[in-house]
C-alpha cells in the first residue's frame, strides 16, 4: 500500500535541519527518492524517514563535500612536517 504523505523540499530542510538548497540537492542527486508533479518535486514521507534511518548527518556532510573527512585529515598529516 503507498502512503499518500508527501513533504517539501522546505519541509525536508526544516526536518534535517540543512539549508533549502542542500535539501534539493539530496533529491536531484537520488539520494531522496522523489516524485515530480509538473514543476513541483514532492517527498514521500516514508522515503523521507528511510534517508533519516540509514543516514548520519555527518555522513550527508561527508559525501556532498568536495573530499571526506579522511582524504582532508590525510592531506593535513602530509602537509605538516614530521616530528
């Protein structure tokens, strides 16, 4: 059965606490399945709390950066001399 709950993209920034644009971005992206009507983009609310359950905040910072985490603590530890 589908749910009929659909949510913003204002209403998802307002839910993960990011900015409007960054919220459209995980939708045109893929990462937010999504639904088109016309020139308006709609969530469903289930889709929406999947994204919640299988991400971290940290991990949606981590992957729109342009490097991770790992590859700019990597980049700090080559540029600093040796000890």
């Amino acid at each position: 059965m589908y749910s009929t709950d659909f949510v913003t993209g204002k209403e998802i920034a307002m839910t993960l606490r990011i900015s409007k644009a960054l919220a459209y971005r995980l939708i045109a992206r893929g990462d937010i399945p999504s639904i088109r009507f016309g020139r308006t983009v709609r969530v469903n609310r289930e889709a929406l709390d999947n994204f919640i359950k299988n991400k971290s905040s940290a991990q949606i910072e981590t992957q729109l950066s342009t490097g991770s985490a790992k590859q700019l603590n990597t980049r700090q530890t080559k540029a600093s001399p040796n000890k």
